[in-house]
C-alpha cells in the first residue's frame, strides 16, 4: 500500500469495505483513502459514501484528487512556479505574496 507524502483530508468519508469502516480518526481515514486507491485507483472515490475531499501527494510524485458527488466539501488546486501540484481547502492558501490577481478570472468568478 502506497504512502501518500502529503494529504488533505476533509468531511466525513464512509468506506464500506475497509477496515476503517466505522472509525473516524485521521491516520484511519488516510489508510482507508490510500488502501482504496492502491486497489481501485481513480474509481475509488465512487465506493465511498458521504461528504468528503482527499488530496493525496504519493511518493511516486502522482497525485491523487477527489471530491463528494455533491460538492460538499470543496478543494481547491494550482500549479506553483516549480511545476508541483498544491491542494488545499480554500483557494486562499494556495496564494503567495508572487500569485498575480487575474482580472478574467475575478470577471469569470462574477459573471
């Protein structure tokens, strides 16, 4: 079972088939998510029940980005200058003091 580097973790995942079914923990949360996606792959999120987004960070360099069919939680993601893939909850701490503001984006974000 693949490590995963870094890892977001938000909502309430249920897995049924894991053996973190029922436990709501952090470190069995991340085991359930990397467990599935060894077995599963991309289709993994859709075994698992409830409002949840994961961003995974394996130490292969992929990456591993799903959110509930419903959007409840959310995810943000950007390329940094370097090329690496950033993940977070909010689109705000992707940002750093060399993020330009693109005026199309904040017109698109409106419209």
């Amino acid at each position: 079972m693949p490590h995963a580097e870094s890892a977001l973790l938000l909502g309430n995942p249920r897995f049924a088939t894991s053996a973190a079914a029922g436990r709501t923990d952090r470190a069995s949360t991340l085991a359930a998510w990397t467990q599935a996606f060894a077995h599963k792959g991309a289709s993994a999120p859709a075994a698992v029940q409830g409002d949840f987004a994961v961003g995974l960070t394996l130490p292969d360099g992929r990456s591993f980005l799903a959110v509930d069919r419903f959007g409840v939680q959310t995810l943000c993601y950007r390329v940094d200058g370097q090329g690496r893939l950033r993940f977070a909850a909010r689109a705000d701490e992707l940002a750093d003091e060399h993020t330009p503001i693109d005026p199309q984006a904040i017109f698109d974000y409106l419209f």
